[in-house]
C-alpha cells in the first residue's frame, strides 16, 4: 500500500474534507501524512483524528497586508525545502491538495519531485494556490462545473465536496416547541455574526420567542459573549468551537451561517435549512455566488452581511418559524446539492494516480 501526504489547512473548511478523503484511503490500507501550520486548524484536528502531521511555517498572500505578503514570500523558498525533505522522507506515491496558502509548498515541492498532484477545488472560482499551479496537476475534483476552465482540459472531474459520513446519517428532525438555531461563522467565528446574535437577544426575550440556540462564536471574544448571553435568561450554549458539529446539526431546527463550500456541503449533506450570510471579502465573492445558487435552489434564504443585523435576525427567524413547512422544502432542496460519494470517488482517483 502507498503513502499519500494531505496538504492543506488553516481552516476547517480546508481540513475536514482532506480528513474525509484520509479516512477513505486508510480504510483501502494507505497511509495518510499531512503536512500543514501550527497555527491551522489541522494542529488540533488531525492528531485528534489520528493521523501524523508535519509542520511548515508559511501564510497568506491572498487579501491579507503588504506586510503579511513580504512575509510570506520571504517563508516560501524555505517552506518549499522544508517540504521537499518531508516528501523524501515520507516517499509518497501522490499528493492530495485542498489549496490554501498552507498547501502552496507542499505542492511546489511535489512538482520539483515529479509526484501526482490532485487538487481539490470546492469553491466555483479556484482559491489562489489552485489558480497557479492549475495547468500542472495530474487532475483536478471540482465542485462545480464552471470551474472546469481554470484547468487543462480532460483534467478535470466533479466529484463535490467530501463531507463526513455522520452528516449523511441525520435523521429528519421532528419540530419542537421551540426551535433551535445554530449559528456558526465556521472554525475560526465570525464577528458579523456574533454581533447580529448579541444583538437580537432582546428581541427574542422581550417577545418571549419559543429558541433555543447553539453557537460556535470562535475564540476570540467568545467569554466576554457568553457572559452577556448568560444575562439573558434565553436558552442555550455558546461555545468557542463546536467539536461535533454534525451533533450540533442533528439538534438545530435552522442554521445560519457564511456560504463557503464546506459549510454548503454539510448543509446539503444534513439536509437542514439555512440563512447564509456570504462573507463579502471571500476572493472573488465566490461565498456570494455559492449563496446565490442554494437560493436559487429553495434550500436558503440569502441576506448580505451589509444587512445583517439583531433585527434581521430575529426578523428572518421568526418569518421562518411561522413556515415549517417552507423549512420542511428547504432542507430537502438542500440535499439535492448533496455528493454522498465524494470521498469514495476522491480516492478512487488518488489510488488511480499513485506511482510506486
């Protein structure tokens, strides 16, 4: 059996499909090695999920500061080298790539040593990392149609996004006397989000609103915010990060969240409805443009982050509760944009490509 090294990190949204493809290929008798940052999320999630992982020092280039980029590409000679001894190491037959700026060496790396180099692009327009090294991959698993012309053609396959198997297994909730929302901004929070909620709680208590919520806020701030939520006498829990969210999935009536691929991908997989609210400095707006099409699909209610707010929120969740059986439609147009088979099909590609 062969070794293949997972590049990627930073996010949960980069980690948890790379760990859904791992999981796949270990159970065929690979071996998995990622390669990522201490300060990702992959630090905590891999070695939890019991992969080895080896560390690169290397950030952003894209939509960050003059001083960040400097950086960066003052890291990234070194980090290639870095990598380069860790693929000699390891001898991997391929390299599977979710991009990022934490995949960049690992794949430079690989193409310096002439290894199969798989890339994952989940979003409609290519992050950067998978933009540049696009027309040198063995072959690309895209999530959406159109991104098929940022790579070579007869590259490229649809396979979706991986999504856990535990999020697939949802069962359809049966509604309760009140209804519970989870608000999660993703693995690192979100402050658009966790003022609009701070906000609405006194909507929600003076009009004695039958909720219950569950909110992943992030680290930053999360004390200060949940010492307020606590004043409030409104039932639920706030937590810094939620490590079982397809749990926190199965409890929610509703979720509202940003519209990157991986949380669209665990919406439809859940089949839950949605208020998605597209982060606008994603690159591209690709976060707007995915929103646009699970609203045009009946699976979400899209509103802009200009106008999220306590008011919208509470506005938007009361209208939808008074509709269960639009929430009923919306959670089951979300599963029509479900791939169950994505990671069976991201590692029937990966096995194709290894070379001995």
């Amino acid at each position: 059996m062969a070794t293949v090294v997972m590049a990627g990190g930073g996010t949960g949204g980069h980690v948890l499909p790379l760990l859904a493809v791992a999981r796949e290929l270990k159970a065929r008798g690979h071996h998995c090695v990622f390669i990522g940052t201490r300060t990702g999320f992959e630090a905590k999630l891999v070695p939890s999920a019991g992969f080895p992982l080896e560390f690169i020092e290397i950030g952003g280039l894209n939509s960050v500061g003059v001083a960040r980029s400097i950086r960066t590409l003052t890291q990234l000679p070194f980090s290639v080298l870095r990598a380069r001894q860790m693929l000699a190491k390891h001898r991997p037959g391929a390299i599977f790539s979710m991009g990022g700026y934490a995949a960049g060496p690992v794949v430079l790396a690989g193409l310096w040593k002439r290894l199969p180099i798989l890339v994952m692009e989940p979003n409609a327009i290519p992050g950067l990392t998978n933009r540049h090294v696009g027309r040198f991959v063995t072959r690309a698993l895209l999530n959406f149609p159109e991104t098929a012309r940022f790579f070579p053609p007869g590259k490229s396959v649809i396979t979706g996004l991986p999504v856990r198997p535990e999020f697939f297994a949802i069962r359809p909730k049966a509604r309760e006397t009140k209804l519970t929302v989870l608000i999660t901004g993703g693995s690192q929070g979100s402050r658009r989000l966790n003022e609009a909620a701070k906000a609405s709680w006194s909507y929600f208590r003076e009009a004695k609103f039958p909720v219950r919520f569950i909110h992943q806020t992030g680290v930053t701030g999360h004390e200060a915010l949940a010492k307020k939520f606590a004043e409030t006498g409104l039932e639920g829990e706030l937590l810094p990060f939620i490590d079982d969210m397809p749990a926190a999935f199965a409890r929610a009536d509703l979720v509202i969240c940003r519209a990157g691929a991986g949380a669209l991908a665990e919406l439809a997989a859940a089949a839950k409805p949605a208020i998605l609210v597209p982060l606008p400095s994603a690159a591209d707006e690709h976060q707007l443009r995915n929103a646009e099409a699970f609203s045009k699909g009946g699976a979400a209610q899209l509103v802009l982050d200009s106008q999220m707010d306590g008011g919208r929120l509470f506005e938007e969740v009361g209208r939808l509760s008074s509709q269960p059986a639009q929430l009923k439609r919306m959670g089951e147009q979300a599963r029509k944009f479900a791939h169950p088979e994505a990671a069976r099909q991201a590692a029937d590609i990966v096995e194709a490509s290894i070379v001995n």
